[in-house]
C-alpha cells in the first residue's frame, strides 16, 4: 500500500510538472498575442488600410507555413506576425506617444472593426 501511495505521488508530481510547464508555454503566447494586437490597435489609429493589413497577415502566414522543429508553431505565427507589423514603415515613422491613443492605453485588447 504504501509502495502504490508513492507511486501515485510520483505521478502527480509528473502531471504538476507538465501542467506549470503548459502555464507557462500559454503565459508566453498570451504576452504575445498582446503585443501583436497593441501593433493592430497602432496601426489601426494610423489608419493602415485593411489591403496592407492582409498583405502582412500573408505574409506572415507564408514564412510559417513549414514549422520548425522544436518551436511551438502558435507562437512562431505570432512572433513573425509581431515582427512583421513592427517593421512597418508607418510606426517606425511615428513616435511611441503618439501612435498610442489613450484608449489603446487603458485596454490595448479593444480593437473595434
């Protein structure tokens, strides 16, 4: 009985690892996905048009549309899709202060369409 207790202790242990290890891997995409959606509320205060918005989306989609070995393929997606966006010409043109309307600073997930 006791051999069986530290047996299920052991698998416990394991789940808690994996599910910390999970916490993290979705805290990451989340500060991702806050970032990439800030540069769509930038960008959309700059009023990019929608065309050059989609350009970038393919584009972005085209360079992962083979995933690389040993990198989650959501977060590749959204870290191209960061870099792409912030390599606009228009934000790179704009100061931070004024491409950030005070909206985007109380909420940068409010993105109306």
């Amino acid at each position: 009985e006791l051999q069986q207790k530290v047996e299920e202790t052991e698998v416990l242990k394991m789940e808690l690892q994996m599910l910390e290890t999970e916490r993290v891997r979705l805290s990451l995409v989340e500060e991702k996905l806050m970032d990439v959606l800030q540069l769509l509320q930038q960008l959309r205060d700059l009023n990019v048009s929608k065309r050059a918005l989609g350009k970038i989306l393919l584009s972005t989609l085209e360079s992962c549309r083979d995933p690389q070995p040993g990198k989650a393929h959501l977060f590749e997606v959204l870290d191209t899709l960061y870099h792409e966006l912030a390599g606009c010409e228009l934000l790179q043109s704009q100061p931070l202060e004024k491409t950030q309307s005070p909206q985007a600073l109380s909420n940068p997930l409010v993105i109306s369409c």
